[in-house]
C-alpha cells in the first residue's frame, strides 16, 4: 500500500526562493514580500511543518550590487533589503498558517566579491530570520581559484553561523571534498557525485555528514541523467545515511514536495517508514537552536506515532 505522502508532516531543508521570478520581480518591494508569504503557503499545504528556504539577496537587489544583476537599471533595492523583505514575508506566512520559516543566504560561485557581503547579512539577520549561510552556482568555480568564498566561510565559522553548500550535484567529488575539508559545510547540497570517490564516501558515511537530496530537481538540471531506479539517492537510502529529501527550486521546477516523495516511492522503493525516517534526519540537520529543534522533533515523533497508513 502506498504511503501516505500528502498527510505526512515534514521538515524541509533545502528549498530555493525566487529563482525565476526574480526575472520579473527583481527590485520590486510588495513582490518580494509576497513571494516568500506565498511560499510559506504553498509548503504549509504540503505538510512541511519548518522550512529553510535558501535565496542570493544580489539576484534580487537593483542598487549596491556589482555588477547589478539582469542587465537591469539601477535602483533603490539593496540585498539588505531584499533580505528584510523575505524575512517579513516569511514572518506573515508563519503567523498566517501556522509553521516555522527561515532562511538561507547564497553565495554565488560566479560572483566571489559578493560572499564577504554575505556572511555579514548572516550575521546581521541572525536572530531574525536568516539561519545559515550557502554556495551555490557552477561548481567548476572550484575555492581555490575564488578564495572570497573560503574567507566568508572561515568568517562563518568564526561567528557561529551555519554552514552548507551545493556541492557534487553536477561537479565532481572533489568539490564535496572541498566543501566539507576547506568550507566546513555541515550539510551537503545534492552530494550525489561523492559516490564516486568510496573512500570520500565511507568517510562522510561515518561522519554522519547530511546530504540535502532533490530527486526531480537533479533530473531536471541533468545532474542525474540516468533513470530514477539508478538514481544514488537509492544508495543514500539502502546505507541508512543521514539525507533529507527536498524540492529545490519548486518555482522552475513547476513542482510540489509531495511529487519528489511519489517518485522517490514510485521509483526508488521508498517505504513510508523512510519518509519518517529522512525527516527525523532533517530536523536533527536543521540549523535552528537546539531548544526550537527539539520541539520540532517532539511534534515529528508524536505525529509520525499516529499517523495511519492510507493511499495516496
Ligand atoms: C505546473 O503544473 C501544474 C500541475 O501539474 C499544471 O497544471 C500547470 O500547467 C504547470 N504550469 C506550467 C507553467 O508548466
Ligand atoms: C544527522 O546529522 C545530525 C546533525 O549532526 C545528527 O544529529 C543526526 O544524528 C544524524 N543522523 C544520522 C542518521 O546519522
């Protein structure tokens, strides 16, 4: 019988914001703000109960931004704007339908000089909102050739922020290797290209490293572009490893978190006992402090001890 997935209360970790319509919305006020009380709906309706969402305030700024992204004109909105924005959109979305929101904040591989810049909106916003800080974007853009990105983690590290990065999505183990040694990232974004390297791996394994893993999304980018059956989010599952499974960007994506767990049951044999078990994992990976991540996983345990199994 298939598992309940719609009814299933979540914790979803790796969800990107604003992608695309930041096309259309980039140095628009009410839009950003909209955007991102919006998305606390959509997540609401599909049982995630805490979400971190992950966005770069530059893609979305018009002023104090160099170069200004989209071949815009200038403007008046600054990424510390852009920021407080999301925040009191996320902040109405949680008042208005009852879960817990914050956010990530991007660096981007291609715009080193913006990561400095970054890590200190992470620690502006610390208490209000923002929980960690992320890299993201082409991962040939490897640190060594971009050392900003090392330094804004190496300040990360210094004040306490939480760390992620995307790495071996699409780039090689190498980077993951980079992201956990030189970055000190304590979660992986994607991740599945460490399987090629099995010492890396076996290392992670142990280590208990957490892999923020986005079945449709990697279809879609062609990061995976083998069947789902053979997909290495199968072997995250069979080793028990510490995983989340997440949407990405459901705004480009045109897709729910309720399709990435009907493929990763339809498609990769996942049972309704892994679900929970992923979520757990999420939660205990989840960059809130420990007294707001304990409750968290109180309501997980308590829910997922009476939810009943039903069809879809
Ligand atoms: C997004 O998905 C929904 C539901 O599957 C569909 O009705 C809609 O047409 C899609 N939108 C786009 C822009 O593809
Ligand atoms: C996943 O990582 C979190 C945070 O380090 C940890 O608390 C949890 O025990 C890990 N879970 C597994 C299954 O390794």
């Amino acid at each position: 019988m298939a598992p309940s997935v719609a009814r299933l209360l979540k914790a979803l970790i790796m969800s990107f914001l604003l992608c695309l319509s930041l096309l259309f919305f980039s140095g628009d006020r009410a839009a950003i703000k909209r955007i991102a009380y919006e998305f606390v709906e959509d997540k609401a309706k599909e049982g995630v109960i805490y979400v971190e969402v992950r966005y770069s305030p530059h893609l979305l700024a018009n002023a104090k931004v160099h170069p200004i992204p989209w071949n815009q004109k200038g403007g008046e909105l600054t990424p510390d704007d852009v920021v407080q924005l999301v925040n009191e959109g996320l902040r109405e979305g949680e008042r208005a339908f009852k879960i817990k929101a914050r956010s990530i904040l991007c660096c981007m591989r291609h715009m080193p000089k913006w990561s400095m810049d970054v890590v200190e909106l992470c620690k502006k916003y610390r208490n209000k909102g923002v929980v960690a800080i992320d890299l993201a974007g082409d991962e040939s853009l490897n640190c060594e050739a971009y050392p900003e990105h090392r330094k804004a983690y190496e300040e990360a590290v210094r004040c306490g922020i939480h760390r992620t990065v995307h790495a071996g999505e699409a780039g090689p183990a190498s980077v993951v290797r980079e992201a956990v040694e030189v970055l000190k990232a304590e979660r992986i974004g994607h991740g599945y290209r460490t399987l090629d390297d099995k010492a890396l791996y076996k290392k992670l394994l142990a280590q208990k490293m957490h892999f923020e893993v986005c079945p449709i999304s990697s279809k879609l980018t062609g990061a995976w572009n083998l069947e789902f059956t053979e997909h290495p989010i199968i072997t995250f599952m069979k080793d028990k490893a510490n995983y989340s499974l997440n949407t990405d960007d459901p705004l480009i994506l045109n897709s729910t978190l309720n399709d990435d767990y009907r493929t990763a049951h339809t498609h990769m044999g996942f049972t309704e006992e892994e679900f929970k078990r992923l979520n757990i994992c999420s939660a205990e990976s989840c960059f809130l402090p420990d007294k707001e991540k304990r409750e968290l996983l109180n309501t997980l345990h308590a829910a997922y001890g009476l939810i009943q199994t039903t069809a879809f």
